[in-house]
C-alpha cells in the first residue's frame, strides 16, 4: 500500500537513548511526558520528569516510583480531562471535542478536592488535558493548585491558545512539561486532521512562545495513514525546533478515531516497520523518542537488543528500558471532565465516579483496574504471549475490536511461540 509506507531509518552516528535534550535527571528520572491524544486532549507520555521531590520516576532504578514505597501498583500518571471544549474539530478526537465547555464539569472546588484526595495516596506526574485545557478560565488556578501540593504538573496543549502571556502563565504555575499535538509536518497534512485552517502555524508559534519562556517542551503526533508518509519528516522538524522529545501515538478507535478507523488505521504490518524505524531512529536522533500507546514497542525493543546482542538499561535506552507498554489501570489511570474515572482516556470503561467515591478507593479497588494489572488475564495471542508481561496490548484497541479489555491487540503482527490460531 502506497500510502503506508513509513521512511526507513537511518544509521550513523547516534545519540543514546534520551540522553539528548529529554536527558537524564539526577534522583529522579530523565525527561517529562506529557500526554497528548487524539485530538490533544488526553495524554499519554507516561512520561516521567524530574526529580523535585527527590522521587525517583517510574521504574527508574534508585528511585520509588509515583506512589509511596509499598505501593505494589503506584498511580504514576493521572491524566485529567479538565474540559472537553476545545476551539479545535480534529477528526480523530478522542474526547469528541465541543465548541463550547459542556454543563457537569467539575468546578474549581471539585478539582482542589482531588488534589487533596489525590496527595494522600500517590505522587503521580498529573498531566492537564482536555479537550483543550486553556479553554477553562481556572486553569492556572488548578495548575498551581496542584503545584503547590507538590504534584509533578505538565499540560497537553494544541498549542493554538498559548499566546506569549499564557506561556509565561505556564512557566510561573510550574507546569514542567507541555506537549503539543503536531499531525503534520506540512500545514497542509495538520491543519486537515486539526479541522481548522492555521492550526499548524498556531501550534508552532505556541512551541515558539513555550520555548522562548525556557520550558520543556515536545510534540505528540498520532500516526495514522493520513501522516504515515511524514513521519520522517515531522520528525526532522522537531529536531530543528528544538523540541525536547517526539512521543509518537497510534490511533486508536475511539471517540471521533471510530470513523476514520476504516480508512486510517495502518496495518499492523506497516505499525510493525514504523516501529523497527523508530528503534533506529532512536539510537541516531539528540531528542527523546518515545512510542506510547504503542505497547509492542516494547517487544521490539527487546527482540532488536537481543539481535543486537545488548542489554536494556535505563542507562542506555532510557525510561523504555525499564517500564511497560500498556499501563492502563496499572500505573496510569484518567479522570474525566465530568469526574469518571478510567483506565486510560482511550479505554470507555468506567472504574468508578469521583462524585460517589474517592480517587484512591476507586485506584485500590476498581474492579477494571484489578484486572488489569494482572497480565496472565490477557486472552488471546496476548494471554500466551512471551512478551505479554512488557507489552500487554493496547487494552483500548483490544476494546475496541472485540468488547473485551482483556482480548488481544488487533493490530500487533506478531506470533508468539505458544500461540496456536483456531
Ligand atoms: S489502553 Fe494502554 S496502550 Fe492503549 S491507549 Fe490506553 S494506555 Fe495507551
Ligand atoms: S501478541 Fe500481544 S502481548 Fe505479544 S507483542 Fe503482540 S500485542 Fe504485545
């Protein structure tokens, strides 16, 4: 299929894994992530950030991650829904994104509620999404809120809104990282997935007034059939902007995403190759790469180690190294707008409701998330997968295809060993 084919990488001379810009951070983790989604909204980065509070990041050896030491599943990253109005119509919206923010959402209170709830419990990177978050007048508020709980704070932006005053509103609340959603590396190619004329330019002099104020920043693409053929070239352009980090997203079937599933899901043959690129890309490129919600990344990792006949480490190949594809209800869970709690944005299934019980009963107890941290429920190739305990599946896009949470990714083009097709 012409419109699959994905660039392919490069050799030469490398830069390890995120020891670039995202770098590496003393007693505490290397980078930020904030997420981002389809449309801009929920973010996934799993990402990770410094070491403020003397934290380590997820996973990273020395140091506990998100939640307290005796955590066996601490939250590590809560992204929050903070409004579903966006001033954007992104085809492939997760949130189906309104022109206007919608009556039910949670007030001012309400969220200082959950960060007081949320402190006791865990210390998760909260990521601030929407929609698009700047659309809530009180976002700063709740930002600095959150800041001055002591919550490791990033915001997932379509970049449009971030004037130069609000950049510097961004910075002075302490938000630590921003992701803005770049579907394009041509005005043309974004601006047709963004649903409105000028978002590109827009997003770019967001990235330009974000950076100017001296604040990590990345882009967050979603890769579908529609931008396959610029991934190399989004790429360059972050590289050349200066970004901190690419987190590369694939699409999944959700919200607006169910329409243009049919024609802009890539085969999980072409996922499989962009993928392979990606490793490549790693290895060669002075930002931090870093595929989310692409959980086989993680299986390719560690099928290219072996080939190569290295060993993964935080050292050498960073956060990737050392933590999991999927952490849907294991280490990351979302809160909506209108305070549902979910496994992961992408994920339609309800854990439980902040207006009934708290955030930490619903993370120690929802039924969902108990599922979900246990990699032996998987069903499917999955479930006898070697790999099911790095990778998992999207658990999304599983949903998606077969009902089932627990079923098999539809769009992994692997076989493993033990699996034997009816
Ligand atoms: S289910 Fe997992 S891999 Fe899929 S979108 Fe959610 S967090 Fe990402
Ligand atoms: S079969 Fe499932 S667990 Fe195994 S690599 Fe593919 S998506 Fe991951």
């Amino acid at each position: 299929m012409k419109n699959e084919q994905i660039p392919q990488g490069h050799q030469g001379q490398c830069c390890p894994h995120g020891q670039g810009k995202g770098g590496h951070g003393h007693g505490g983790g290397r980078g930020h992530g904030a997420g981002h989604g389809q449309g801009c909204g929920h973010g996934h980065g799993h990402g990770e950030h410094c070491g403020r509070h003397g934290h380590g990041a997820q996973g990273h050896p020395g140091g506990h991650p998100g939640g307290h030491p005796e955590d066996k599943n601490p939250l590590r990253l809560l992204f929050w829904e903070l409004t579903s109005g966006c001033n954007l119509r992104c085809i492939h919206c997760r949130a189906v994104a309104q022109p206007e923010r919608v009556e039910g959402e949670l007030s001012t209170q309400e969220c200082f509620s959950i960060i007081d709830n949320l402190v006791t419990f865990a210390n998760p990177i909260l990521v601030l999404t929407g929609g698009e978050p700047l659309y809530r007048p009180d976002f700063f508020d709740i930002a600095a809120y959150a800041n001055s709980k002591g919550l490791r704070v990033a915001m997932a932006t379509n970049g449009t809104l971030v004037t130069g005053e609000n950049a510097k509103k961004i910075k002075d609340v302490g938000i630590q990282r921003v992701s803005i959603s770049l579907d394009g590396a041509t005005a043309e190619t974004h601006d047709a997935f963004r649903g409105i004329p000028g978002s590109f330019e827009a997003a770019l002099r967001g990235f330009e007034n974000l950076k100017k104020q001296g604040l990590s920043v990345q882009f967050n693409t979603t890769v579908a059939k529609h931008n396959l053929h610029e991934i190399k070239d989004i790429l360059k352009l972050a590289v050349e902007k200066g970004a901190d980090a690419l987190h590369i997203f694939m699409l999944v079937p959700v919200g607006c995403g169910v329409e243009i599933a049919d024609e802009q899901m890539v085969s999980a043959e072409t996922y499989e190759e962009l993928l392979h690129w990606f490793y490549e890309e790693s290895k060669r490129v002075p930002i931090e790469l870093k595929a989310t919600c692409a959980p086989h990344y993680h299986r390719v990792m560690r099928q290219r180690a072996k080939e190569e006949g290295i060993t993964l480490t935080f050292q050498s190949h960073g956060l990737a190294a050392v933590t999991k594809g999927c952490l849907a209800g294991s280490g990351v869970a979302f809160l909506s707008s209108k305070g549902k709690v979910q496994p992961c944005g992408y994920l339609p299934v309800t854990a439980g409701d902040i207006h009934e019980q708290s955030l930490q009963e619903i993370w120690e107890k929802s039924e969902a998330f108990l599922a979900l941290r246990e990699p032996d429920n998987l069903k499917g190739k999955c479930g006898v997968c070697e790999f099911r305990k790095v990778c998992e599946g999207c658990r999304a896009r599983a949903f998606a295809q077969t009902g089932d949470y627990l079923g098999e990714e539809p769009y992994c083009a692997y076989k493993p060993r033990k699996y034997v097709q009816d």
